[in-house]
C-alpha cells in the first residue's frame, strides 16, 4: 500500500530537483528521488540508533556495570533487574 504526499517546492529547490532527474539526472523521476532521500535519511537515523546503542554498552562497561551471563536469557534479565534496583 503506498500513500501520496504532495509538497510545495520554493524555485531553487525545484530547480535542483530537475536537475536531479531525467535524462541529465540520477533519478527517472521526482518521486523516485523523494523515496530516495527518504530511505537515506531512514538509514542514517537508523544507524545512529545502534551507535548509541554500542557507546551506552561502552559507558556501562566503562562504569562497572557488567555481569557475567548465566547464558540463561530470562534469568540475565532477572540479574539485569536486580543489579538496577539495587543501584549496582
């Protein structure tokens, strides 16, 4: 299912744009460029998710925050909690 977004463009924006597609261009058209940048943007806001993600295990590894993994899902979970409500 695809839904349509319709946007106003100021001249220069628009300009850039044509000249983003077509047969001078990258793109074989507008909306293909659009879906492009989009899908870009999803990657980067993506991939900076799991590096805060890696630097939050950094920081925790830094700070002592560590436990040795019983290799036991539910119950490192339960260690997790634990460890949380008692503060470290």
């Amino acid at each position: 299912m695809s839904e349509r977004i319709n946007a106003r463009l100021s001249q220069p924006l628009a300009e850039f744009v044509n000249r983003m597609v077509g047969e001078t261009g990258l793109y074989e058209t507008p909306s293909e460029y659009v879906r492009d940048l989009i899908r870009r943007d999803m990657e980067r806001r993506e991939a900076g998710l799991v590096q805060e993600a890696i630097l939050a295990g950094y920081r925790d590894l830094a700070t002592g925050r560590v436990f040795e993994s019983e290799g036991n899902f539910k119950a490192d979970m339960a260690t997790l909690a634990r460890k949380e409500t008692n503060g470290w």
